[in-house]
C-alpha cells in the first residue's frame, strides 16, 4: 500500500493482523514494521512514519477486542498506558 492512498482503519487492522499471523504465536512486530510494511517503502521513513498515529489506533482496536496484545519488554502491558517501545503480538488463545 502507498502512503499516499487512503487507508482506513480496517486495512491497517488487516495488515497488522497479516504480519503477526506470519510471526507465529511467539513472534512480534513493532509498529515502525508494520508501518514500513503498509508504505511499501521501508527506505522511506517520512512515508511510514506518517502512518503510526493511525497504527496506534488500529492496535488499541484490536487489544480492545482481545485479537492482539501490546509487549514491553517481553511482557504483556496496557497499550493506553505503556510508555516507551512496544510490540504488538498475538494475543494468547483464552486470554482475558
């Protein structure tokens, strides 16, 4: 997808999603991939970077409906709260 283009929420939801299934359940990716990923141009940071805020807000969807989970450190925090670098990772099946 270029940064140019519209995306909508759910596009970005879709590729989170997409990313994170590819991980597997022990795998995790961090918002600036997810955003190189969605530019097309990872090389382009101006491009990618332009897109987190929308990331963001597509992360805190889905953690809200349980399909992903935000880490630090390795450890599950609340993506509302957490300060500092995150990852986004599957959430665990039978999770809360």
């Amino acid at each position: 997808m270029r940064p140019d283009s519209k995306l909508d929420q759910a596009a970005i939801e879709d590729k989170i999603l997409e990313i994170l299934k590819d991980r597997g359940t022990e795998g995790s990716a961090s918002p600036n991939e997810i955003g190189q990923a969605l530019s097309g141009n990872p090389n382009d940071g101006a491009a990618w970077r332009k897109l987190l805020r929308n990331i963001r807000e597509s992360a805190l969807s889905l953690a809200d409906r349980e399909l992903i989970v935000a880490k630090r450190k390795g450890k599950a925090v609340d993506l509302r709260t957490a300060k500092g670098v995150v990852r986004y990772a599957i959430a665990p099946e039978g999770a809360p």
